[in-house]
C-alpha cells in the first residue's frame, strides 16, 4: 500500500530536520559508497559477491573509527544486466554528493556506457568485473581485474609450451567477445588461430560452434554465461582439446553447475584466487581473513547440481575499497583529484590485500600486473570439485 503523499512529504521533512539524510545520528558526515552490479539474474553471484565482500570491508573500516572521520555505508544498484539500468544508475549515483567511491557497473560494454558520466562528473571508480579496454586514459578509474591482454598472453604461453598448434573462439559477439578476437589474432605465439565463432544470449546450445572447431587443439570460450554452453557442448562432442577460459569468468561456480563433468580439465586465469585449492594455511593472511569474514556473515555458494563451493564474496571488490581507503588516508581527505593522484601511487603488499595480490595501480590504473595473474584449472575428486594451479614450464 502507498503511503499517502502527506504522510511521505512528513518523514522527508523529519529526516532533513534531523540530519539523518546525510550525516549520523551523531552529527557526523557518512560517506557513501555505491556499487553498480548484477545482484538478479544469471550473473548474481558475481554481484551479490561484490555486495558481500563491500560490505565487509566497510565493516572492518567503520569498526576502526571509520574513514576521514566519516563512517562509511554501501548503497547497491542492481544492474539486471540491463543496460538501460546501468546508466541510469551510473547517473544517479555520480551525481549524488554523498558518493564518494563507486565499484562497478561490471562487464566491459556496460562500463564502457557509464565511464563518460563517471568522469565528468569525478567520480573515483573501481572495476573488479571489467577485463577489456585500457585504463591508461581514464583520470578517475581504476581495474582490480586481470587484463584480458594479460590473460590472453598467459593462456597462449601454456597452450605453446603444452605443444599446442592451432585455436579458436566462442564468444558474444559483445564487446569484451570482440577484444579476445583482436588480441587472439595478434597474440598468435606462433600458432594459427582459426578465427571467431559468434554466439548468441538466448542459442540453446553451441554445438554447432564447436563443430566448426573441433580439430583445435584448444577452444578460447566466454566469461559470460555462454560459456557453460561451450564447455557442455564440447563434452558432449567428445573434444578433446583444451578448454580455456579468455579470461577469469570460469572461477564462477555457475560454468561447472552449467556444464557439468564436463568442467574438469578447463582452465582459466585470474589474480590469486586460492579458495578452491583447500589447503589454507598455505593462503596469503589477507585473503584468508576476508575470505573468512566473508563466510562466517554470509555463508558459502554451494552448487545444487555439482557441489561445487565458492565463497560468498568477491575480494577484488573488496581489493576496491581497501585500496581507496589507503589513498584518502594518504591524500588527508577525500578530494577526488587528490585521492587518484594517491591511488595511482599506492603500493599495497600482497600479504596484507583483502585478494592476496600487491596493488600497484600506477599511471596505468591497473592494480595487478602479468606477475600477478596465475592459472588454474577446475578438477574433480571423490571430496568434490576444487581447483590447481597450472604452472608453464620454462
């Protein structure tokens, strides 16, 4: 039932009286703090993870006395992956002076609509669900996310030293879909790419993608949902190929649920992601305190179908948070100017990072460099799904 206008315009004129639309019950000011991402839909676990790991960074933050003598609190704008609702949200949000730091909108093409407006309006910005496109340019943004040119060249490596000869492509013909296509073709490592399959959202099966490349000796498949549907497809096919992930996508519990048996030997890269490995004394401290955090207040994803775990949390995301925190530390305020002047010169160690990794974002805005980007691979055993590190010989 709505409330009726009256009774509405009374509470808004309550809480401006009191100052709670802007500052706490204190008087002090709160900085807010927004995320742009999938928290519905097929992609929610990527969303709900970035949420998650947000909001126990800025727990951890607000405990300590909080940020510039201000308490933080997150707001969230679930995309829907609907681009109509990323710039609308992105508008929003830039235009909202209480704002201080917005993570997301995730994926590359909805970023790419909403970078512009972020901009002009100097809006610090951190993206731990964008793997295409250079930061280099951008004064406000920053990625806390594995370059797909870094993670093409380190897939190639392994594919080369495996004895591997030829290799294709099944993705979206989306924007991140296209910039595989370009980086494959020119990154070739002396092997022959046979080209670019486009695939569609709504195809029931890639099969027929898979057809036309089943004498690869490796098939490059999407971090978008599709992706499941190429690796099912493959299996059903019998390939026997390598299956790689362009990019970190695959470390999502929904492509081994989505595909099945057919997940175990896929590999894919990413920044230090030790949750499925098992062994945790062998984490780095960091990780591991947020990992834990995560779990005890959020619980674990746990596959219906497969069993496989993940946590409930993404530590990039919280790698964000924890990153602009050190630079308004560092910069005595949150000016934005100033603060990305700090961001660029942070130098965060790996042990003490929310995702194990060092943060040296640089002129470039990247967070982590070739050195921090791994592979693993999905295997199973009769304790359930888990992942290992591959490791390229020399």
């Amino acid at each position: 039932m709505r409330k009726p206008a009256v009774a509405v315009l009374a509470v808004a004129v309550a809480l401006a009286a009191s100052g709670c639309a802007a500052k706490e019950a204190g008087g002090t000011p709160v900085i807010t703090i927004g995320l742009i991402g999938p928290v519905t839909g097929p992609l929610a676990v990527l969303g709900t993870g970035q949420q998650n790991s947000l909001q126990t960074e800025i727990d951890k933050i607000n405990a300590s006395g909080g940020l510039a003598g201000s308490q933080l609190r997150l707001v969230v704008r679930d995309s829907g992956l609907d681009p109509g609702k990323v710039v609308q949200a992105a508008t929003e949000l830039a235009g909202d002076e209480q704002v201080k730091f917005i993570v997301g909108p995730s994926l590359t093409s909805f970023y790419n609509a909403a970078k512009e407006t972020l901009e002009r309006n100097k809006k610090i910005n951190c993206q731990p669900g964008v793997a295409a496109g250079s930061f280099a340019d951008l004064k406000y943004g920053f990625r806390a996310q594995d370059s797909t040119e870094i993670d093409i060249a380190k897939a190639l490596e392994l594919l080369k030293s495996e004895g591997g000869k030829t290799f294709g492509l099944i993705y979206e013909n989306d924007d991140t879909g296209k910039a595989v296509d370009a980086l494959l073709a020119r990154q070739r490592n002396g092997m022959t790419y046979l080209g670019f399959q486009t695939s569609r959202p709504d195809d029931q099966s890639h099969a027929a993608y898979v057809e036309k490349l089943k004498n690869a000796d490796a098939i490059f498949f999407s971090n978008n949902v599709g992706g499941a549907k190429t690796i099912a497809a493959a299996g059903a096919a019998g390939y026997r190929g390598r299956l790689i992930g362009a990019g970190s996508g695959a470390q999502n519990i929904a492509f081994v649920e989505g595909a099945g048996d057919a997940a175990k030997g896929v590999v894919f890269e990413m920044p230090n992601y030790q949750y499925p490995t098992r062994d945790r004394a062998s984490w780095e401290p960091g990780y591991r305190a947020h990992i834990e955090a995560v779990e005890k207040r959020f619980g674990v994803n746990v596959g219906p179908r497969t069993g496989a775990r993940s946590p409930k949390g993404t530590a990039m995301a919280a790698d964000c948070l924890y990153a602009y925190a050190a630079a308004v530390k560092a910069a005595g305020g949150t000016d934005p100017d100033t603060v990305a002047a700090a961001m660029e010169k942070l130098d965060l160690p790996a042990d003490a990072t929310p995702s194990g990794n060092s943060v040296t974002p640089g002129t470039a805005h990247e967070f982590y460099d070739a050195a921090d980007v791994r592979i693993y691979q999905w295997d199973k055993d009769e304790q359930g799904w888990f992942t290992r590190e591959l490791r390229v010989a020399p």
